[in-house]
C-alpha cells in the first residue's frame, strides 16, 4: 500500500478535515488473534451456506471491514473505491454533476438553491422546487447521498428531473447535461459601509487563496480600511486542515500556533503554525499571496453555532485563545478527534482516528465544544429545533476527552436572548436565473447575509461598533 494519508477530522456526514502528510512509518505488523479470525471464518461459511439468498464473497468483506471501523468511533470507516473518489471530489470542490444545493423534504429532495452558472441554473431550476423523480427512479424514500450520486455523473452525460413546483399544475420536466461543478467555499459582501462579511461553507482546497481575494475585493469597494470583519463559520462542518490554519493565518501574526495534535504514533503528534508551510497549495504557491495586509488587524468577530464543527472549531478556537477575535453565538459540534484517510490497494481506503487536537492554550474541543465570548441563540429556532441538535457527545462510542470532561461547558459569559422573530416575510432564495445586482453577492445560498432578519449577525455587527466606541474612548 503506498504510504500516503490524508490528516481528517470530520464533522457528521460529509465534513472532513485534511491534510496531505506523510504516513504512519513502517512497523512490525502486530500477531493475528487466530482464534478470532476462526470464529470469523466459520460466520462467514455459515452466511455463505444458509442466508435465505446468495451474498457475493466482496459484500461480506466490505461490510466486515466496516463494521470493524464503525465499532470504534463515529467517524472511523471503510470507503469502497467510489465513496474514496467522492470524498476526494468533495475536498478539491470540483465534480461533474448539474449544480444544485438540496436537502430533504417530506421524503423527495428540495432545491435549497442552484448555483450559478451551472446547467441547473441555466435551466430554469428554483429554490424551493421539489425533485420527485431522477431519470426513470421516485426520489421518495432515498436518501440524500443516493440522491446525489444519481445526479453526479461524467460531464456531458445527460439525466432528466421531474420537478414539482409552486403554483405549477404539473410536474416539470428538465433534461439537463452534466458539467464540472467548481463550488466557492467562501461568500463575501459588505453588510455596512465601513463593515464586511465572509461566510466560509467548508474548507476546501482553495479557500484560503479565496479568502484572501474576497478581502481584496471588500477593502477595494470599501476605498478605505474596514472599521470590522464578521467571519461566519456556523453551520461549516470542517473541510481540509491546510485550508483552516490557512484562513487562521490570514488573521495571525506569522509562526503563531494555530492547532496541535496528539496521539499514539510520531506522525500523529503536530503543531501546526501560521507557517507558509503549514497551509501552502501542492503547487507550494502562497494562497495568501493578495491579502490585504490591514487584514491582519481589523477588528473581527467569529459566529459559530452548533453545526460548527471540525476545522471551523479550529480556526475559531486558535482566533479565541490568540485574543485575535470575539466568538459570538452558541456552543459549537465539539469534534476534536482527527482521521487519517489510508487508501487501500482496491482503490478504496480507511478513515481512521489517530489523534486528538487542541486548540494553542491546550483546551481539547472533543465532546464538549467551544463556547462563545458571547452566548446568542437562534431566533429562527423553537426549543424543539433546539433539543434535535445532535452533538458529538450526543454520537454513540465517541472519544472521550482527554481531560475526563464530556459535558458541555458551562460558561459565566453573557448571554444574549434571541428577539422576537421579525414580523417581515422571511428573506427569500435568491433567483439565480435573474440578473445579480452585485455578482460577488451571489450564491449565499440557504444563509443569506441580511441583519434584519438574521439576530446573530445583527448582534456580532453590534458588537464590532461597540468595539469601536470603546477603542475611540481609549485613544
């Protein structure tokens, strides 16, 4: 097996943390338990001779081998050569499919949004419509990872939705052919003047290079320095390692610790720095290069909330322990665990937990999370929405932390109480077949940047002015 792995510390489905780093060095491989491996053999004979219907020989090795990572954690696992080849898809933000950000509804698959210049925006496809039918299968009762398989496919290969929408009479029907999808991890607009935001999706591949031209571009409109920054991290579950401590390094002083990692093996023990090294491109490029160097100090303001997770914990973590921002918001996943991908001579690979990481002051995140400066809820969410959030101490065999507390931190920080939800009609999907009035504004998606309608943005930009009163009282 060529010894490369892939450092990983996902967040639920889909979200993982990355790096490309040298593998666990060669060691005297430990003794087989042959008594174990008997009573394995015997199950598998039995399987083989009795199953009320024939099982192929690579199903049941496939599903062993899965089982004997899924009992060990939630985010161990066994990846067959496809889901191996999504995962990396997913990381490098580029795939051949037709554009579309979806979610479930009432078991079909809803368009959360299309994105721009794509073939699902190009034909006329919506936010808010209903996918009932891919190709010639009912989308009810799969799943949303089925559903994005059947809709991923080689560019210029054609697949046909039936799509239900509002106020339409009949099912609609697009046939559309696959392209190279480039998705952006990072959106950004100014919210006043004088104050910008970014949104960071996920970490992928690009998005510290991203990072760096979105801040370009808001202190070019803004002609003059931004008095403050909101960084808006929630709901990202994690994406690769080099692309947080990049986006950490664009607010840090150089060589300053960003994360570090402990586990059983030498390769396993790091620490990771705002170092060129530590967050350049293969190309070994510096995605940093056009960062406004004013960056490094304006003002800042991190929002995290639940679904935060992963590497967002880290960026936000590393910006809280360096007094670099102030986290507004609520408690974070508490996903502090890292992965290592193994790729398999099949093609496929293992996702295997080989450490624990730590933010610079050595708190462990696992199982508990980070609390904010300033504790603000959702005013979007009921208490139900709120007692269905599932956290990483909520997940069944999840690490331990390391300092014998699982336990969400209870926290003398001020809290914020959500306001009345606005009486305005909720801020609506933007059309992406429609003209944007500003094109870098487009394709927020679900998580449009609005302070009337979106409290805790509303009060990380209240926070950010009164930062500013008081620097001016100081001065």
């Amino acid at each position: 097996m060529k010894k490369i792995a892939w450092l990983v510390a996902g967040a639920m489905a889909g979200g993982v943390l990355t790096l490309s780093m040298q593998a666990l060095a060669d060691k005297e491989a430990s003794p087989l338990p042959l008594n174990e491996l008997r009573t394995f053999a015997e199950v598998f004979s039995l399987i083989k001779q009795s199953y009320v219907e024939p099982v192929d020989d690579k199903k049941l090795i496939d599903e062993a081998i899965k089982g004997m990572l899924t009992g060990l954690d939630p985010h161990s696992d066994y990846m067959t050569p496809d889901e191996f080849k999504e995962l990396r898809e997913g990381t490098q933000g580029e795939f051949g499919g037709l554009g579309i950000e979806i979610g479930a509804e009432d078991g079909l698959v809803k368009v959360v949004s299309p994105i721009e210049d794509t073939p699902a925006q190009k034909a006329g496809i919506k936010s808010g419509d209903l996918i009932i039918k891919i190709d010639d299968t009912p989308v009810r009762g799969l799943s949303l990872n089925d559903a994005v398989k059947k809709m991923r496919g080689k560019p210029g290969s054609k697949v046909t939705l039936t799509i239900a929408r509002k106020n339409e009479t009949k099912p609609l029907v697009f046939t559309l052919a696959r392209a190279i999808i480039k998705t952006k991890s990072v959106k950004y607009k100014m919210l006043e003047p004088d104050f910008g935001y970014v949104r960071i999706a996920q970490f992928q591949e690009h998005t510290a290079e991203d990072l760096a031209a979105g801040l370009q571009k808001l202190y070019k409109d803004n002609k003059q320095p931004l008095k403050g920054l909101v960084l808006d991290l929630r709901d990202d579950p994690g994406g690769l390692l080099n692309g947080a401590v990049g986006v950490a390094a664009a607010f840090l002083p150089k060589d300053k610790l960003v994360v570090y990692t402990e586990g059983r093996t030498p390769d396993a023990k790091m620490r990771l720095t705002a170092t060129l090294q530590n967050y350049a491109r293969q190309n070994g490029t510096d995605p940093l290069a056009k960062l406004p160097a004013e960056a490094r100090n304006v003002p800042m303001v991190v929002l995290v909330n639940g679904g935060s997770a992963s590497a967002s914990e880290i960026v936000a973590g590393a910006l809280q322990d360096q007094k670099r921002a102030l986290l507004v918001g609520t408690q974070t996943f508490g996903k502090g665990s890292v992965q290592s991908i193994l790729p398999l001579g099949s093609q496929g690979g293992i996702k295997l937990t080989t450490a624990r990481y730590f933010t610079p002051s050595g708190r462990s995140i696992q199982a508990k999370g980070i609390v904010p400066d300033v504790v603000v809820e959702d005013a979007t969410l009921t208490a139900a929405d709120q007692a269905l959030r599932v956290r990483e101490a909520d997940l069944e065999n999840h690490l331990a932390n390391p300092n014998g507390d699982d336990k969400p931190a209870k926290t003398a920080k001020p809290e914020v109480k959500p306001a009345p939800k606005p009486v305005a009609a909720p801020v609506q999907q933007q059309d992406k077949g429609k003209p944007q009035d500003n094109p870098d504004d487009a394709g927020f998606g679900p998580r449009e940047p609005n302070v009337k309608n979106d409290y805790q943005l509303s009060q990380a930009l209240n926070v950010l002015k009164v930062q500013q009163i008081l620097q001016k009282r100081a001065n």
